[in-house]
C-alpha cells in the first residue's frame, strides 16, 4: 500500500488519456487512499490511486507508480536509473 503524500513515478507503459498522459513519465503525490476499480469502462480491474500533478489530480493504477519517496519502498536498480534526474538551475 501506498501512503497519502508519497513520491511515485509514473512507468511509461501507463496507457493514459490525453490529458492525463501529461503526468505519464513524471513524479506525482498520491493524494487518496488505494480503491478499487469502479465498475466503468474505463478502468482497468485492480487497485487505483489519485495522484496530483501540475495541479491536476488524475487516477493511476498501482501497477503504474513506483515509490520514490516512502523510506520502505524497494526500486530495482533498473528502475531507479531510470528516474529523471533533477536539473540544477543557474544562479541569478
């Protein structure tokens, strides 16, 4: 289970709508307890979370996030690497 305010990057194998493949790729904060799929065409069976990104909250499958943030949280070497990397800005 994923706790309300963890880091989680979002696999690009996420299949997504156009506006919420925006976050696809990226780092987003779970803002819901895990749910289960309501029963809609457009979910997939399984565990899904809210997550915000860029002021926007979207639905994302569990098997879609990786935690980032949450100390017990296990990534393998290959996913680790492949986490974006923070840029350094220039001083002003």
């Amino acid at each position: 289970m994923i706790r309300i305010g963890t880091l989680c990057y979002v696999l690009p194998s996420c299949v997504a709508s156009p506006l919420t493949q925006q976050a696809v790729g990226r780092i987003v904060e779970v803002v819901s307890a895990p749910y289960e799929a309501p029963d809609d065409w457009r979910y997939l069976p399984g565990t899904y979370y809210d997550v915000a990104f860029e002021g926007w909250t979207f639905y994302c499958h569990a098997d879609k996030l990786r935690p980032i943030s949450d100390p017990g949280a296990e990534l393998s070497q290959a996913e680790a690497d492949a986490l974006p990397r923070p840029v350094e800005l220039a001083a002003d």
